[in-house]
C-alpha cells in the first residue's frame, strides 16, 4: 500500500477555521471519490514529542492509495483541479511525499 503525505502551513492571510471546515467539507469528500484512494485523513499537528517546541507544519493530510498510476489520471479531473486549486490558495508551499508500506 502506499500512501501520499502533504505536509504544509497555511498561508498568513488563511484562518484555520475556514481551513478545517474546508477540508472536512470538500477537500477530504471530494478526493475520496477518487478510485485510487482507500482513505484521506487530516492531521493538526501541534508540538514535537518530548518538548514544548511547535511542529514544523501545522497541518499533515495522509491519503492511502491503492493504485498510484491511477493516482495521475484521478487528480487531473475537474472536480479535483477545482479542489487542488482552492487548496493552494490555503497551503504556503505544500510538500508532497509518496510513501510505501514497509511493514
């Protein structure tokens, strides 16, 4: 199974509010239509474990992917690009990472 991670920050000008109901009420509906994807999950994160010191992102969206070659064909539909877009307009420079199930 492999899964696709992003992690980001919201943009100074984005309230975390309008963020989380987004993600909750379009973001995470929509991309779960997705063939390709078993489940989507959003993560605040918060501190480092062991200490007080914040997170170095505010946010993790963790998306298992049961066919990372459909993953291409899916996301390039119009209900995707329109999420992808709004989605940029909250996240300041997002990281996407693939992963791989090891165990």
């Amino acid at each position: 199974m492999s899964a696709l991670i992003v992690l980001f920050n919201l943009k100074d000008a984005s309230s975390k509010a309008t963020y989380e109901e987004w993600a909750k009420t379009i973001d995470v509906p929509t991309a779960s239509k997705m063939s390709c994807v078993d489940d989507f999950k959003v993560y605040r994160l918060s501190t480092v474990m062991g200490s007080d010191a914040p997170a170095p992102y505010q946010y993790c969206e963790v998306l298992q992917i049961n066919d990372m070659s459909k993953l291409g064909e899916e996301a390039g539909s119009d209900a995707m690009k329109k999420v992808a877009a709004q989605f940029q307009t909250f996240a300041d420079n997002p990281t996407f990472i693939i992963s791989e199930q090891i165990a």
